[in-house]
C-alpha cells in the first residue's frame, strides 16, 4: 500500500538522538535550544519556543490573549479540531467561518460579516501550505483592534510575498506531527510577533511558574542562597508544554535537511499537477498556492465534481494499493459545537465531501509517482 504520507528518517537522524541519551538530558536541552535559535533566525521571527504539539500552542495562544467566558474567535468550520478546543477550553465561543472554494482556506468575506464587539480572535488555517488572504485578514484585524493568530501547521517555511506564514499575525503556531512535512513525532512550536503577548509566554510553557529564569540562572551557576534565585514559583496559568529533548533532537536534524525535503515535495507535487491537468478532464479541480504565496507543498489536493465520484475515486484507489482520502470533515456539523453554533456554512457543506488528498511524501519514488497518475487516469477513463 502506498501510504499517504510518511516520515522522511534516515540513519543520520539516529545520531543526535543517540547523543540525546548518551547526555543523559532529557528536557531544556541542547537540541530544543539549537532548534529554537535555528526557527527564530530562518523565519525572522521576535520569539520562537518549540512545544510538545501544534494543539499546545494553540493552548497557549488563546492563554497568552486573555481568552475568556463572553469572548468569541473566529476559525475555519473547515479545520482541525485543536483549534475549536483551544477557544472552548478557555470558556470562549468559537464561531465558524466558510472557506474559499478556490483553495479551502477561510474566506476574508464571511469573516467581515462575522465580526462583532464579543470578537477578539481570528485563528487562520493556511490550508495545504498556501496563504489565505493574510493581508486582506491584518488589515480587518488591525481596524477593529482583534487578535490574528495563524495555524501554519501545514506551512513551516511557506511565505506570503516576501514573509514567512505564521510570522504575519501576532501569533503563528506550527506541527511538527508525524505527517507534516518535517517531523519530531509529536511536536510543533509558537512564533510571536506582537511584542506585547511575549512577556508571559515562558510562564505559560513552564506550568506557570518562573522556572524560566531560575533555570537560566542554574545553568550560568549563578544561583545563590539568596531570596528569589533559590526557587521558582507559581504565576500565572499554564501547563506542560515545552517539547521534550528527544523529539527536539529529531527536529533539529530535519531542519538540517530543509532545503532538500522541500525541493523533493516541490517536484512531486509539480509533477502530480502536470501529469493532471494533462487529463484535460472537468471531473476534478486541484488546488494551488495562490500568486502571492510560496507553497510548503504539503498537502496534493483534488476537488471532485460530485461526492459521488470523490467516494468512488478512495475507493479505486485503495483497491489498487494507494491511500487516497478525504480531509477534514467541517467542525460546524460536529455534536460539540452544536452547542455553541447553528448556522449553515454553505461552501464548506458543499465541498468537503469532494475533497481528496493524494499520497506526498519524500519517499514516494518514480515508481510510485507513475502507479498513482496511471489510476489516476484509468478512474477517470472508467467514468466515460
Ligand atoms: C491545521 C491544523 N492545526 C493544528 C493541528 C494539530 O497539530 P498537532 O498534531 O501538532 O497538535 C493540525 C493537525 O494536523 C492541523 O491540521
């Protein structure tokens, strides 16, 4: 079976995490160190700290802005669950937003219309890697005083113009899970970018407490016996959520390999995108990175014309041996957040059943790449 996605590991990712255990430190380490300096300097960003999870910085996000009971955020229906839960988790309510039927990503349009003075979020997704209208969402944001928090988790590396995703609103968060396109098994971090939000966030992340500077301290050797610098203490809230040593040393050689991952994935998708629209078929669409936007090519996204054919298309595909599926089912239609909202979405209900992913990944060889368009076309033949 050709998988969907799959990590790219080699032997050389085997020698830092041997160094890891060797060492014998395990969290605040060398690796979460270098990776946190490395992101900072690559993406230009005033703050970067790794996490265990894209979710946790998303936790952290919706801490760092003060979230509360009576406050409203805006976010993509057509999404990943983490965000919804980072909004409720905090007592908020989240509201729901349609997405562009051109690439997915959540439409400037029903977010004006959704506005109001209990909003004082919007969480973005950059679908696939591509930009959504980041601009044209800053210059809604900035008017109306509400922050704009970025879900780049597909989109490490991607930019709008000449800016990295997830450095453009006053927060980006980012995946490093299993199946995005550089992985430390579980992993992800949070960029700021307002200033002003940058001052809690080591409390956040250390449960809370000013660990942060005590550890910095320790680390000098300039703990004394004196008050304050013997402890550290409980405040503000927070929770577990610095990435642990491990996971950050195979992060650390993924970074390394950067350039090579991304050039791989561009070409793959290149060439999935000539060998498709050489098909010439009006049976499907596919999405692409918009003139602004430079893509991470994370995601190979078909829109199919009917539900119908979506179905059948997984199905084929699957009998043949290649993971073809669907993404994300829309967040409004949920039994949770039926709780909090009941308005139909009318292009995310009409879409998301037509959406199918394509196998991306580095190891996806020649082969592969063949097997997969040759079924490509011998489903489409099959419809005439
Ligand atoms: C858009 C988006 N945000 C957040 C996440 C959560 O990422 P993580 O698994 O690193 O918590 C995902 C997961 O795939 C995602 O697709």
């Amino acid at each position: 079976m050709i998988p969907i996605s799959k990590p790219f590991i080699e032997k050389k990712d085997f020698k830092y995490i041997k160094k890891v255990l060797e060492n014998k430190i395990l969290t605040d380490g060398f690796f979460q160190n270098k990776c946190e300096k490395f992101i900072k300097k690559k993406l230009k960003s005033k703050f970067i700290a790794l996490t265990h999870s894209c979710t946790a910085a998303l936790e952290i996000s919706m801490m760092l802005i003060d979230l509360k009971k009576g406050d409203e955020v805006i976010l993509p229906s057509y999404g990943f669950v983490s965000i919804a839960n980072a909004i409720v988790l905090r007592g908020a309510t989240p509201v729901f937003a349609d997405v562009d039927p051109e690439n997915l990503n959540i439409s400037p349009y029903d977010i004006k219309e959704k506005i109001n003075q209990r909003t004082k979020a919007i969480i973005v997704i950059h679908y696939a890697g591509n930009s959504c209208e980041i601009q044209k969402i800053k210059n809604l944001t900035k008017l109306k005083q509400i922050y704009l928090i970025e879900d780049a988790a597909h989109s490490f590396h991607a930019k709008y113009k000449n800016k990295y995703l997830g450095t453009i609103g006053d927060i980006g968060v980012f995946s490093f899970h299993e199946t995005k396109n550089l992985v430390s098994g579980q992993g992800g971090c949070i960029s700021i970018n307002n200033k002003s939000l940058i001052k809690r966030v080591n409390f956040i992340l250390d449960k809370g407490t000013n660990r942060y500077e005590f550890i910095k301290n320790y680390k000098k050797k300039i703990i004394t016996t004196t008050k304050n610098k013997k402890y550290y203490t409980w405040v503000d809230i927070g929770s577990e959520y610095r990435a642990p040593e491990l996971s950050s040393a195979l992060l650390y050689s993924q970074l390394k390999k950067l350039n090579f991952i991304q050039k791989k994935r561009k070409s793959i998708w290149n060439f999935f995108k000539k060998a498709l629209l050489k098909l010439n078929s009006n049976l499907f669409t596919i999405i692409e990175p918009n003139k602004f936007s430079k893509s991470s090519y994370h995601l190979f996204v078909v829109i199919f014309k009917t539900d119908y054919l979506a179905k059948n298309f997984m199905k084929y595909m699957q009998k043949k041996g290649i993971a073809a599926t669907f993404h994300y089912v829309p967040l409004h239609k949920s039994k949770m957040a039926n709780k909090y909202f009941k308005k139909k979405l009318k292009v995310t209900e009409n879409i998301y059943s037509r959406v199918v992913r394509l196998p991306l990944f580095v190891g996806l060889n020649k082969k592969m790449i063949k097997k997969i368009v040759l079924n490509f076309k011998k489903f489409l033949n099959d419809q005439k």
